[in-house]
C-alpha cells in the first residue's frame, strides 16, 4: 500500500513538485531534510505526523513564508496558492464580506464573494462584524476567502485544530464538497489521523523532515465503521508510534 | 445543580417575573451605559462652584461667581467683540492642529514601515518631546517672528507628537498574522497601508487625537501671550493688566468648553469607527 511519489505514472504535470528540500531554524540539525514532494493537479493529500516533524515548516514553505528560515531545495507551487490559517485570520475591521473579497480585482467581486459566503453557508451574513460570527463560522469564511480566489494549490494548517468535534465533522463535509466543485490541488497538514482519511486521496506521514510514510486512500466508503478505514488507521497510527489497540 | 463557583453569584431583582429567574454573576467590566454620563461630572463642578460662591465661601477675589462670568461674557460678547476673540482663536487651533496631526500621522506611518524611516524620524521626534515648547518658542520667534505663522508652527509641533507616538505604537502593535495573511493574498504595498496598517493604527491614532486636541489648546493659550492682537488669550492677557478676574475666568471656561467639545467629537468618532472592536468601552 505504501509507495513513494516518485513511483508513480502520471502523465500530467504536478502541481507541486518539491526536491531535496532542507530548513533549519538552527545548527542543531534541520526539521526538513532532502524532502520530495509531487501533488498532483486537483489531488488532495493530507499531511501528517507527530509534532516538530516539519508539517508546517513544508506547508509555510510551499506559501512562501519562510524567509528567515535557513536552507536549500527546489519548490514548483502553481500561480495563485491559498492559504487557510489555524485560526480563522479574519481582518477585525471589515466586515464579513469585504474579509472575503480582500484583495480581490475586478468589478464581479462583490458578487463572487457572495456566492462563495452562499457556497459556505454563510448568506446572510455579508454585513456582519468577525467577532459576530462563531469559530467554525469565521473558519468558514477564511474557506470562502479563499476559495473566491480560485486557487490551483490550498495550503490549509490544522485548519480545523480550534473547532470543537461536531463543527469540525461538518466542517469535512464541507470542504470535501468545494474541493470536489473547485478542484485545487491541496495540502492539509492536521493532527488527526481520522481526518485525513476522511479528506484525503493520499496520506502522507512526515519523520525527521523527510516522507516516511505514503499512502493512497482507495476506499469506496469513508466511513469510520468500514474495515479498510480501520486497518488504514491503525496502519498509520502505528507508523505514528501510536499503540491503537 | 452541581457547579464549582468560585465567585458567589449575586441574585437580581427579578422585576416582577416570576417566570425569569437565574443566577448571574457580578459584573467585572463597567456595566451598561448611562445617559448624558458626560455631563455629570461636569454639571457637579459648576454646581459645587455656584454653592462656593452663593454661600461666600470662595470670594470674588478668588474666583468669580458664575452670574459675574456670565455677565462679564455678556459683556466682551456685546462690547469687546468676544466672537471674533473666539473664532480668531479657534482658526489659529484648528489649522496648526490639522498641520500637527497630518505630519504626525504621516511620519508615523513612514517610520512604522520603514526601517530607514524609523531611524531617521524616531530619535528627532523623541527628543522634541522632550524639550518643553515653552523653551522654543523664542527661537521660533527669532526664526518666523512674532505673527500667526509662529503660533501655528508651535501648535502644530505640540500636537504632533502625541499623533506620532500614538500612531506609531497602535501600527507597531497590530498582530504580524495579518500582515502574513496580506503576503498570501499577494496585495501591493499601498492596498497594504490603506487595509491593514490604517484600520489597525486607527485605535491608537484616535487615542492620539485626544491628546491631540487638548495639547493644542495648551500651545494656543501660550501662544497667544505673545503679542497676540486678537483671540482668547489675548482678552485674558489684557483682563490680568485690568485685573478683571471674572473676564479671566470668561476666557478659561471658554478654553475648556473648547476642550471638552473637542475631546467628546474626538470620543464620538472613535466609537463609531471602532464599532467593529468587542472591548470594555461597549
């Protein structure tokens, strides 16, 4: 079921490619070391992996906020990347519709920005203030913020990490349903194992900043109960070096 | 119920409704607005100085009572042209106040961004703050003689520095994390100044303001000791030659309405642009 990146065929080209990527925040030793990375167009792939392994030292680095960061490699990321923030990042003084069109051209903004506020189920809520709003729904705005941009590449760190189970299991629904109407390519780096394989087409494990471990997730039911899901988990939980029993 | 409570809920009067009952804590923040709570502690002050006066406890030597200054107003309005002394003095505030803040918003914006800025606006800026006005002003006599341009230029520079500095410390303080998120969304520099940095300095700029205004009214009242031919110091300077302490107390109380205008049109305005904060202000 594992298998390295590099293995496979595609025909088209990625979407990210990443090479013998390096950081270090000191001599001590890198968090990143001689990473490889291909995603392809439109895929989604979750990242995981215990604390301190470089999740989102990678992810800051395909955003392109790394630099003070000390190290090497090449990174290809398409033109218009997204990024979704753990906390919603909401600007305090505008309102919920100008947050999401922020920086957005062209005199169709207004509109599109509605359709994506529509699209996360936050119509009706254009004129309200950010702090007016509920955590899951100011993280539904950050979403709608960037999906209105129609981004190749959504760059999401543990997006979810701040919201509280229930929101957070509307919240995959959610997301499955706009990458699967906008088709980006996207990289999700969270600490639950169940997420990504709810979310995720593959899961890739990340140790001493290189890829230990990836896997495709080819299952027809994401269901917690199926037993694919099961033996996918405690697959990765035991890379994990976590003890699922 | 069950409950750890560390504070003891205090018990509201129910007002009447039986059918609303609960438990609710002891506010720690200010609590609700009062009506016309601006005016009280004023209203308090003139009430207790009309007492003073009516009882004789303070002497017309002392302090004027409040009948004498009206009728000492009545007086310069109808026979020493108090309006012109007024608006004369209210123009000389206003421009050097609109020049003092403009600059002072501007450079601090320029030396919050800039670090060649910062370096080069920082150190002149915090040293004038700390040479007291009164000791420049006869070298700005020597510089720009003793006519209006003087006076404005030393408004000016008095209400620049609580603009800078409080400008400059709201931008300084706004959260890195937008700034981040602007460089994702990929703004250019200006959209960047105009979204982020002004909204985000406003707070500290409107506090700024307050101080602002009253400084400026401090460097009018200075000012205008020199050579004045018109304006509120003036008519106090010429009532001191007199001896006309009601005249003197017409100007003080006009300088501090002035103030205290101002400064609530400052509070007014912070209120409603700052509506998007959740604060104790409320």
């Amino acid at each position: 079921m594992a298998q390295d990146t590099r293995g496979l065929t595609t025909t088209v080209e990625p979407a990210v490619r990443v090479r013998n990527l390096h950081r270090s925040f000191n001599e001590n030793g890198g968090v990143l070391n001689g990473l490889d990375l291909d995603i392809a167009p439109g895929e989604f792939v979750a990242l995981i992996g215990r604390s301190g392994t470089g999740k989102s030292t990678l992810l800051r680095a395909l955003a392109g906020l790394d630099r003070d960061v000390a190290g090497h490699g090449q990174i290809e990321v398409p033109e218009s990347v997204s990024v979704v923030f753990q906390d919603s990042r909401l600007l305090p003084w505008k309102r919920v519709l100008d947050n999401v069109t922020f920086g957005l051209r062209g005199p169709d903004a207004g509109e599109r920005g509605r359709k994506a506020l529509e699209e996360v189920g936050l119509a009706g809520r254009e004129r309200s203030w950010p702090y007016e709003l509920s955590g899951g729904e100011q993280q539904r705005a950050s979403l709608a913020r960037s999906l209105v941009r129609e981004p190749e590449l959504l760059l999401a760190d543990e997006p979810f990490g701040a919201l509280d189970a229930l929101t957070r299991i509307r919240m995959h629904a959610l997301l499955r349903k706009l990458c699967e109407a906008h088709r980006p390519a996207v990289l999700l780096v969270t600490h639950d194992v169940d997420e990504a394989i709810v979310l995720a087409d593959r899961v890739i494990l990340l140790d001493a900043g290189v890829v230990h471990t990836d896997v495709r997730v080819d299952l027809a039911n994401r269901s917690r109960s199926d037993a694919g899901f099961a033996e996918l988990r405690s697959l990765l939980l035991d890379r994990l070096g976590v003890d699922s029993e | 119920m069950t409950t750890t409570l560390h504070t003891t809920p205090v018990a509201v009067d129910d007002k009447g409704d039986a059918s609303d009952k609960r438990v609710v804590r002891r506010r720690l923040g200010p609590g609700r607005r009062i009506r016309f709570a601006f005016w009280i502690g004023p209203v308090l002050a003139l009430t207790v100085w009309s007492i003073g006066s009516a009882t004789g406890v303070i002497k017309p030597a002392i302090l004027s009572a409040p009948w004498d200054v009206v009728v000492a107003f009545e007086d310069q309005w109808v026979n020493h042209d108090l309006l012109g002394n007024i608006l004369s003095s209210l123009q000389r505030s206003a421009i050097g106040l609109f020049l003092g803040v403009t600059t002072g918003a501007v450079l601090a914006v320029i030396s919050g961004l800039s670090r060649i800025g910062e370096s080069l606006i920082d150190g002149p800026i915090q040293i004038k703050r700390s040479v007291p006005t009164l000791a420049i002003i006869p070298l700005f006599i020597a510089w720009f003689g003793i006519g209006q341009e003087m006076k404005i230029i030393t408004i000016a520079l008095i209400s620049l520095v609580p603009i800078y500095i409080h400008t400059h410390n709201g931008l300084r303080s706004i959260d890195g994390k937008y700034a981040e998120l602007a460089e994702t969304i990929g703004i250019s520099h200006g959209e960047f100044i105009r979204h982020i940095v002004l909204p985000g300095a406003l707070p500290g700029f409107l506090l700024g303001m307050r101080f602002a205004v009253t400084s400026s009214l401090l460097g009018l009242v200075v000012v205008e000791q020199y050579n004045a031919v018109a304006g509120i110091g003036h008519m106090i300077t010429l009532a001191e030659q007199y001896g006309q302490t009601d005249v003197i107390v017409v100007g003080l109380v006009i300088y501090g309405i002035f103030g205290y205008c101002a400064d609530s049109a400052v509070r007014l305005t912070a209120r409603r642009v700052l509506a998007w904060r959740k604060t104790l202000e409320g």
